[in-house]
C-alpha cells in the first residue's frame, strides 16, 4: 500500500512558504506487536505548529528538519494487534502527518461517541476547546455581569471561550477581521458586540464596546490590538494568555511585549498593591516585626534632615542617590 | 506657633526640579471636637507618589495644585482633644506634607511600640514593608530552593522581600545599581549574589546568577532590566508586579511593556498551556458535549480537501482565509 508524509524541508523565515513542506511518497509500515495501522481522516493544523518550526527552546520540542510534521490527527484503524482496539475504530492522538500511521496502541484513544460531528475532537472536544475552558475557567474566572473580551475570537479557541463566557453569565466582546467574522459572532455566536481590528475604527468601536471596561480578557493576539485593549482593564481583571498569533510569523522585533514569554514557561504575572492584602496586616506586622526582632530582617535607612530637604529626598528615589528606605526628618522633637 | 507646608506648584515633565514644588508659611490650625495636633517627626517619600504628581487616573488620586503634597508620616502628638490619644503619644498616617497637622483622630493609629527605631514604622514596619510581605507571599510564593530575583533589591521595599525569600528558604538573588549597594546585598542581608545593573557586564552577571532560572521575580523596575531577567523564567514562574520605577520620569514611549497597567488596576496574567489542565480533562470533555448538545456552543470548521491542501490550509491560520477551526480532510473513509 502506498503511503505518503509530509516532511518539514527547511525553517520557514516569516510565513511558511511552499519551500518550507516536502511531499514524499513513503511506504505503511507493517504493525508489530500491540501495534496499529491508522488511516488519518482529519489532521489538525493549529497556530502553536509555527513555533515549532524554529530551532528555538520552547514548551514543544521543534520539528525536525527532513522529518514529517505532527500533530493532533482523527483516523480509524485499519488493522490492529491490540486487543483493545478493532479494524474502523475511530481514534484521535498526536501522530505524524502521513496517511497512514503505524504505531503502538498507546498512542491513540477512541473517541467517546461517533454521533457528533468528527471533526469536533480536533476543535471544541479537542485541544482547541480544552484550552478555552482550561484558560478562562481556572484563569480568568468570569462572574456573571462582567465583561470579557476575546481576541481572535472567531476562531476554534476564541469561539469557545465567548460562548462559555456566555453561558457564565458574562458580557462577551469578540475581536476578529473582517464584516463576515465580526457578524457571526453576534449573529451566531450570541457574543454582545463583536469589534473588527481590520477596521479604520477599531480603536472607536471598542471603545464603545467597552463601556463597563475589561474584566477578562482572553489573549490570543498579541500585538497593537492587546496594546489597545489594555487601556480598558478594571481592576482585578484577569488575562489568560493561550497565545500570540500576531507575532508568529513576525520578522520585526516585537518590541518588549512579555506575553510570549509568559506562554512559554507558564508564567503568572500580577499587579498588587498593599492595600489588597489589607486583612491580613495584623499578621503581617506581627510577623515583620518578629523577623527584625530575632535578626532576620535588616533594614537601611537614608535620613534626610530637615523639611526643606524634601524635594531633594523625593529625587533621591530615582537617581538612586539614597540607600535603603528615604526618609526625611522634620523634628528632633523625640530623639 | 509658626506652620510650614510643601505644596505641588506645577505637574513635573520628568525628575520633578525644584520648581515643581514650593514652600509655604502657614498656621497651625486650632484642634475642634475629637481632633489632634501632630507634630511631623519623619516624613516617607515613596516612589508611587510620582504618579501622582501627573494629571493622570489611576489607583491613587492625583495631588492638586496649589495643595499639599501628602504620604505616610510619623509624628506626635502635642495637643489632643480626643479620649483615646494623650501627649507625645507616637502616630502614624497618612498625612499632608506639613510641620504640624491639625486632623480627625481617626486619621492616625498609634505605633505599636516605641522600642524599635521609630523609621521603621515607615519602612519595614510600615507600607514598604508590607507591600513586601504580601506581594512576595501571596503571589511569588517562593519555596525552599527556588531561586527568587528581586529588583531594586536594596531599596526599601526590594530588601525586605530578599530577606524573607531567604527565610522561607529560596535562593535569592538581588539587582541593584552599583558596587557598594550590591557589596550590601550580600555582605549584610544574605543574599547568594548581587548583581549590578549599571555595570558592563550586567547581562553576563545576571546569565552566571541564573543557572538555575528564576522560579519568582519581583517586579520593581520594569523596562531593559526586566526585559533580561525574563529570558530566565522558569516553568511555572511568578511576578508579582509591585512597580516600574525605570518609567516614573520617562518622557520616552517606554514601549508596549504592560507592567505599568497590571499594577494600575492589580491584573493578573497568566501564561497557560492546556496540559497544566490535564487532570480535569475528562470532566472538561463531558461539560463540553453536553454544552454542543444543547445547543449552547456552536462551532465553526473549515476543511481543506486532501492531504496536498496541508501547507496552504496551515497558512490560512495566520493570514485569516479560515474561518473557525481548520481541518484538513485526507480520507472519504468515514464519509
């Protein structure tokens, strides 16, 4: 049986031209032991594919050079010598892009229920919607009546998450490109406003869209359109970051937008200020002041004296002329 | 008796010079019902408060022109007409930037106690010293042999979050600007290594600091410091954003660095991958069948025919030509 792969020729520079693919004709491998023969029905190309295109360290190991691509891959067996599995099972698992797989029964399950559309375990009952629901429930906890925006949001992640935020009771603002996209989010979808970045107005018509300001925003994009949805965060609002794929294929310099990285080692970021850690300032006292009692905590002081020395002590803080905590002293009343 | 108070002439462009602020005569007012006299002892200059001197919106209200600068102030009391506050009892709050303020009795609380030096209750015992304790704790949540990076390390609240990293174990590693002040860093609070951000060699430093990543980093400085200490996180890091000193006076565009806006509205960000969610993925699968069932999610596909379609349906994702989920279909077999 003739078999064919398609193997990654070379690392693309921007976005992937034909030269970067390689078809080869190849051949079905005979299964071994507790092995399966799959014939690939859908195969699955998502975003996250082109960072594994560079040579770079990244939470997915990089394609190989000269070797097929891989990725999520709905097929049914066409032979097994697994007891678990039997010829036409329908089965999803990360797998090699060839027509047909030949590989250890681990590698793959069965699909819970062949009544839906097959195509959904590589969308919404696949990665793609375990990612909007892994991301905006424990992330960004939408509470009926706020406002969460998603970015790329017709697509198969950012779909997901509006309509989820919608059944959480939320206000959903999408951002896509392009009338056709924008509609169908509202029409379809049932977000409250959809917002077309590819428009001259996109900056006014998410502000209008915005009026209640951002609880949740669900980053997909990265780029000038976050830039601009920031200016709207409320306070306490929360950002899961799935991804940014405004700067996949970008050959500029990104400026230094940290999102890409928090991606990549799953990194949490967030503001504060002391007054949100209020009820515990008891303790926190109490604490502190044990810490400096037994020697463990240290503290350096600059003691400018004098109140006319008040602007210069407030200067202090950003030429770095002082050294440790800038006080300024205005009474000899207790020494 | 003679009073004296510094007020905001002029919003700054930049470091605030001296024509930013001016020095006026004034009284002292007479206390009424319930009200005290305070004789300012030490007056706190804080980095926050530059933003403040701006016209700008944000957690903390701007000063007025014409009025008093304002912060944390230790001082006494010398007249008192309320119960609970007597003569030379020692206060603190936050209060105008006068010699003496006449108030509410409810603006001031009483120190804890007058043995340790009185500066602390502005420093480690005061709000520097809590905005340590809670942001390290509560968001770096740093853990025995982690290894903890803290900017602005021997400012006043930097220091303090390098120590207690150190008492919950962590390997901490402190930024600050210059020999003597990195000299401190290690030599008198203990931390494993200082590094200096105005020398040279300032990345090769930080690279032989960081062999083991950076588990917390306390955010105090933002801008180009930051930007290399995030080439290190590790998996699972965390930020806790206290400030941005770097970008107080900046006049520049400071670029799409988003640290500034997480602090101004307390966000969190949170890079994911949807394997972090892998022990919930079976009640994620069966809650999203159910929602397609009922008809509360909705999704999109769009299919590429034919295993040839692959580079081009994978472009698609970046350039837009998809709609929803893109699919590429190599079989009829299950048609």
């Amino acid at each position: 049986m003739n078999n064919e792969q398609l193997v990654l020729a070379k690392r693309p520079d921007g976005l992937p031209g034909d030269d970067v693919f390689r078809f080869e004709e190849t051949d079905v491998k005979k299964p071994g032991e507790n092995e399966l023969v799959i014939e690939s029905i859908y195969i699955s190309v998502d975003p996250y594919m082109r960072g594994r295109m560079n040579d770079a360290k990244s939470y997915a190991k990089p394609f190989n050079i000269d070797e097929p691509l891989n990725g999520h891959v709905l097929g049914r067996v066409i032979q097994s010598n697994a007891d678990s599995f039997k010829e036409n099972d329908v089965v999803t698992g990360h797998l090699p892009w060839k027509k047909y797989n030949t590989i250890p029964a681990e590698s793959v399950q069965k699909v819970a229920s062949t009544d839906v559309p097959l195509h959904l375990y590589l969308s919404t009952l696949g990665m793609p919607g375990h990612t909007a629901y892994g991301g905006l429930l424990n992330i960004g906890k939408p509470q009926p009546g706020e406002t969460v925006v998603v970015s790329a949001a017709s697509g198969a992640v950012g779909s997901v998450v509006g309509q989820i935020a919608k059944i959480k009771g939320a206000k959903v603002v999408g951002i896509a490109g392009g009338p056709k996209k924008v509609k169908y989010l509202t029409e379809e979808l049932g977000f409250d406003a959809g917002v077309d970045y590819k428009a001259d107005d996109f900056k006014e018509k998410l502000a209008e869209a915005l009026t209640d300001g951002v609880d949740v925003y669900f980053e997909n994009v990265g780029g000038t359109v976050s830039d601009e949805v920031f200016k709207y965060l409320n306070r306490f609002a929360r950002i899961p970051v799935c991804g940014t794929i405004s700067s996949y294929n970008s050959k500029e310099d990104n400026g230094p937008r940290v999102q890409g990285q928090l991606v990549k080692s799953q990194v949490l970021m967030q503001g504060f200020l002391v007054a949100q850690f209020a009820d515990d300032a008891e303790e926190t006292s109490r604490q502190l002041a044990q810490w400096i009692q037994e020697g463990k905590i240290k503290s350096e002081v600059s003691i400018a004296d004098g109140f006319d020395k008040l602007p210069e002590a407030f200067r202090n803080l950003f030429t770095g002329n002082n050294f440790g905590k800038q006080i300024v002293k205005v009474s000899d009343a207790l020494d």
